[in-house]
C-alpha cells in the first residue's frame, strides 16, 4: 500500500511538460549546483528530501522515513529508496530544472510519469 502511495507521490506532481520551461541537467556538477544545501519539497504530498553530494538521499513523505543513495550515470539521476523500509527500485531519471528554484525528475530516463520540487 505504501508503495502505491509513493508511486503517486512521485508520478502525480508535475504540471504537463508543455506548459513549463524545465531545461534539462545533462551532468553532474551542474545538478549539484542546484541541490547541494537545499531540501527538495513537494508541499501537496508532504515530501521532503535531500540529495547530499557523498551519494545518500534522506528525508521523509508521508510521516515516513526515506532513504537511499544515488549516483549520476550517463546524463542520468539514478536513485535507489527505501521509503519507511519498503524499498523502492533502482531508476535512472532525467533531471529538469526551472531557474534555481524548481527542480523535476522523470523516471525511466526522461520516458515515465514526473515529479517536481520546490528547492528550499
């Protein structure tokens, strides 16, 4: 059940890609450029996280828990979760951002459902 949850946490967030101006993150110092030292918010679901440059992730959704680790491959925010001990896949992401202040993750290398976050 938490899972389905999850999945709608982070596959319902994101407005329709026409009606944004996301420019894609293509490596790995300019997404840090963007995240280090911010927490990551999708305000609706109650997420919070943080994507730390030694590779983990945490934060929390929903009451719960969630950690992981991460790496960049190929032009790609790959990730994998646990989320209150539940694991999550392993997904390698496209990364988009919008200014300094938006960031949105799709999944299946830029082919799935998307989520976006505030930067705090």
């Amino acid at each position: 059940m938490k899972y389905a949850i999850l999945s709608l946490i982070f596959a319902t967030a994101a407005a329709p890609a026409a009606a944004d101006s996301y420019v894609p993150v293509k490596d790995q110092a300019t997404f840090l450029s963007l995240v280090q030292g911010k927490e990551l918010r999708n305000f609706f679901y109650g997420v919070r996280l943080q994507v730390l440059p030694n590779g983990d992730i945490d934060g929390s959704a929903i009451g719960w828990e969630i950690d992981g680790n991460w790496s960049w491959q190929d032009g790609y925010f790959c990730r994998e979760l646990s989320w209150g001990g539940d694991p999550i896949p392993y997904n390698c992401q496209l990364v988009e951002a919008r200014g300094n202040d938006r960031v949105k993750f799709t999944v299946d290398q830029g082919a799935g459902d998307s989520a976006s976050f505030r930067l705090q």
